[in-house]
C-alpha cells in the first residue's frame, strides 16, 4: 500500500494550488504549473485586465496562453471516483484528517498548514508586518505583493534566530573577555597606586629627615654665631675697661699737677659742701669703669649698663668731668 507521504504528494499535485481542491478543468500555464480554470479567471478579473499571475513562480501570461491539460483532468476525474469508492468499500476506515490549523488574515477561512503564505511587508495592511493568506486571497488580493509559504519563512525565521544566537555568543564572549581585561587592569593598577604610596611614603619620610638635620645645622650656625658675637662684645668691653683705666690715671695726674694735694679740700670749700667727694659717691681716682656685663664663661649678656649708680651722681654734681 502507498505511504502517507506519497498520498500527501499525490494530493498536492492534482489539487489547485489556490483553492486546494482537485481541479476541475485544469489548464497548464507555460511555466508548466496548472490551475483550475474558474481560479484563472477569478484571478483575472480581480486583476482587472486579461493577464493572469501564477501564484506559485509569479510569472505573469495572458488568458488565451493557458492550455487545457486533458491527463490530469482525467486523471483527477478517476482519482476522485476512486477515493468515493474506497469510502464505500471500507467505511470503517478514516483517512487521518488534515491539519487545519490556520485562519486567513482576510477571508477568515480555516485553511491546512502547507498552504499558509505568509505577506512580510503588506501595502494595504501596513498595520500588520506578516499576515497570514491563503492561495485564493494570494491570487486575487495580493497578486503584486511579496509573499513566502510559511515552511519558507519558518525557515528563514529560524535561521535569522540562529544567526542572532550565534552573535549573541560572540558578543557574550568579547564581553567576557573584556570583563577579564578590565579586572587585569584593576589588578596591575591597584598594584602600581600601592607602589606609588609606598615611595610617596619614603620621600615624605627622607623630605622630614632633610629638613630636620638642615634646621638642626641651621640651629647649630645660629649658636656659634651667637657665641662669636659674644666674644667680639666681651672684647669690645675689656678693651673699653682698660681705656677707661687709662683715662681716670690720666685725669688724675692732670688734677694734682695743675690743683696739688688740696684739690679735694679746695673743691670742698668752693662748693659749702659739708661732706667730701667720698659722702657724694667716690672719688676721682676710684671711680669705676662702665661694668662688662659679658662674660667669657657663658658668652650671654643680662642687662647692659655704662657705669655705677654712684658714678653717675658724681657726673651730676661736676665732681667729674
């Protein structure tokens, strides 16, 4: 007995691609497809003129082209009587029912699976990027319009999505890849910001130590000048101290050579005064020199001075010029 499929084939080849019935006076069309001729001129007064288009290979011809194919209407004819036989015969077996699975877009008409079209880009349903049709609607609506079988664009759908995928993957990948990079960088970055803190560490730390011993030496020249310029004042003043002597022994001298021994009494009477020159502070020969108030031992200096209390209330009473 035939297989399904070769009786699926056997049907498809003498049933009209647009009404999906077996045709009832077939004509060929010269790309060597047949159609029912009642489906011709339905589609060619849709048209409205006298060409038709095949709805399979979208050839366009003229009505008066189309040849009747005599065999195929015959054997239709006995393929018809043959199945209506075979239903008589064995009314307890049933053919397996065909897939109606699908509605038209525009006449609404449940049609079979293998005969859906699909529209992908619709001028006058804009609204709707893929319709579904069936072989009658194609022929009569939607002659001029781009159109696929829906295994087509099953298929092209498919590989589209598999295409899709396989980027996806590709992209999943360099993304991984970059992820992986960036995580390197991260990684030698975090390592050089590390390095970078540690010498910022040790130059901060020998910047201290620079500037510690250059204060300390800075302190140290300070110090020594200081004591030097102690020393040249502690010599300004001894030097002064022995002028000083030497001015008092000169003025000395120059009193008892021009006033004699009694200067002192002389001076005493001139001026009523009940108390000599030692009551008033000191004398002429003991007056004290400006005190050096440096000393070679600490090389400081307290308070500077230029002479005794004494030696200045001598000054104002005359008694020392």
């Amino acid at each position: 007995m035939p297989s399904a499929e070769h009786d699926k084939a056997l049907k498809q080849f003498i049933e009209c691609s647009i009404c999906c019935n077996l045709m009832k006076d077939p004509r060929m069309l010269p790309c060597g497809h047949r159609l029912c001729f009642e489906c011709c001129k339905s589609c060619c007064e849709n048209d409205g003129g006298s060409t038709l288009m095949c709805p399979e290979c979208r050839s366009r011809f003229g009505m008066d082209e189309l040849i009747k194919d005599y065999s195929l209407m015959h054997f239709a004819e006995k393929m018809a009587r043959m199945s209506t036989e075979s239903e008589h015969e064995e009314p307890e077996k049933e053919e397996p029912k065909e897939e109606f699975n699908d509605t038209c877009s525009l006449c609404k008409k449940v049609i079979r699976s293998d005969k859906v079209y699909c529209c992908p880009k619709c001028p006058r349903h804009d609204a709707h990027l893929v319709e579904k049709l069936c072989s009658e609607c194609v022929a009569q609506c939607h002659q001029y319009h781009d159109y696929v079988t829906r295994d087509k664009a099953q298929a092209t759908a498919t590989e589209s999505l598999e295409n899709a995928e396989s980027d996806l993957r590709d992209l999943m990948s360099r993304f991984y890849e970059y992820r992986d990079r960036c995580y390197d960088k991260g990684d030698e970055l975090n390592a050089l910001l590390t390095d970078l803190h540690e010498r910022c560490k040790n130059s901060q730390d020998i910047v201290k130590n620079d500037f510690k011993a250059e204060q300390i030496e800075h302190i140290d020249n300070f110090k020594a000048c200081l004591a030097s310029l102690a020393t040249e004042i502690s010599e300004f003043f001894n030097s002064s101290e022995e002028k000083w002597r030497q001015i008092c022994d000169k003025t000395r001298a120059l009193m008892l050579s021009k006033f004699g021994p009694t200067t002192s009494s002389g001076l005493n009477s001139s001026q009523g005064s009940t108390t000599n020159l030692n009551s008033a502070g000191t004398s002429v020969g003991t007056v004290a020199p400006p005190h050096n108030v440096f000393s070679s031992s600490t090389g400081t200096a307290s308070r500077v001075s230029y002479g005794t209390k004494k030696y200045q209330q001598a000054r104002k009473r005359g008694q020392m010029t």
